[in-house]
C-alpha cells in the first residue's frame, strides 16, 4: 500500500474552486470506497470485492467532485491518466477479453471510474456486470485470477508512482 506521494500534490490546490468541501452524507466521502491499493493527495484506487469479478477496481477522486467538466484540465488529465494506467495493469497482467469502464454517480454523485476486466465466459457477458446475469462463473477461473490480485496491486503502484 502507497500512502501520500508528494509528486502528486501539484494541482490540488484548483479542486477547492471546484466545490469540494467533504459531504457529510457522501459515501465515498466518508469511506474508501473498497479495499485500497494506493492513494495519492488527488484520488485513491481501490479493489472492488465483488467475487463474480476479481481485479475490479475504482478510480475515485478524494474531493467531493460531481462531474469530471468541474475539474480544471490538467486535473482532469491527471485523474483519465490513473484510469489508463489501472486498465494498462488489468490487461497486463490479468488479459481479459475486454476492459469496461464506467462512470456513472447516480447513486453516490462523487466522481469514480468503474475500471472492469471482463471474459467471455464471466457471469454477465456480454451485458454490462450490472445487467441480467448469463451464468455462473467458472470458479477455476475466478481462483486464477484471485491469484493474481497482488501481482495487479504491484503492477498498479508501479504506473501510478511518477505521476
Ligand atoms: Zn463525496
């Protein structure tokens, strides 16, 4: 686990023009929002426990932001850039058939991406992990890739240390 990099302190100070006071009733303000992986001063990722998905992680700002067009650019870059990077770490080391992304708020209106890898043969595709389930995971698969959680944490921290 990466507490506090302080190359990444940089752009902080613009999310206090953007309405980011912590919300009280705010789950992701109050919460990590899943098991953390690393958290910089702008954002932290987490591993999402979800037993259909193992490697599903989160992007979520620290700051109470509601929409990514209320960061300033370069915040903005910062924030598409640990997304990339958690979904350069899923395909290199977990090789799912595909990556799902979403952002989506509805319920907890505090800007995180949904960083998904999805096979073929997982309980949902080819719907979103949220639709009608097709079947039942092969629970082979949901081991191997159980087993390889760690090796995703490192390899997330690895990407994410220069920013
Ligand atoms: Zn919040």
């Amino acid at each position: 686990m990466n507490e506090d990099r302080p190359s990444d302190g940089a752009g902080d100070r613009s999310l206090a023009d953007c309405g980011s006071a912590q919300v009280a009733d705010c789950l992701l303000c109050r919460e990590d929002g899943g098991e953390l992986i690393l958290r910089t001063p702008l954002l932290r990722i987490v591993r999402v426990d979800d037993s259909d998905y193992p490697g599903f992680c989160r992007v979520i700002l620290n700051a109470h932001v509601r929409e990514l067009t209320d960061l300033d650019p370069a915040t903005l870059a910062r924030v598409i850039a640990a997304v990339c990077a958690v979904e350069e770490a899923q395909r290199a080391v977990l090789a799912p058939e595909k990556i799902n992304l979403a952002s989506l708020g509805n319920q907890v209106p505090h800007l995180h991406w949904h960083v998904i890898p999805r096979d073929r043969n997982d309980a949902h595709f080819p719907q979103p992990i949220w639709g009608e389930r097709q079947r039942a995971p092969e629970p082979e698969r949901i081991a191997a890739r159980l087993a390889l959680l760690p090796r995703l944490a490192a390899e997330i921290c690895s990407r994410i240390a220069p920013q």
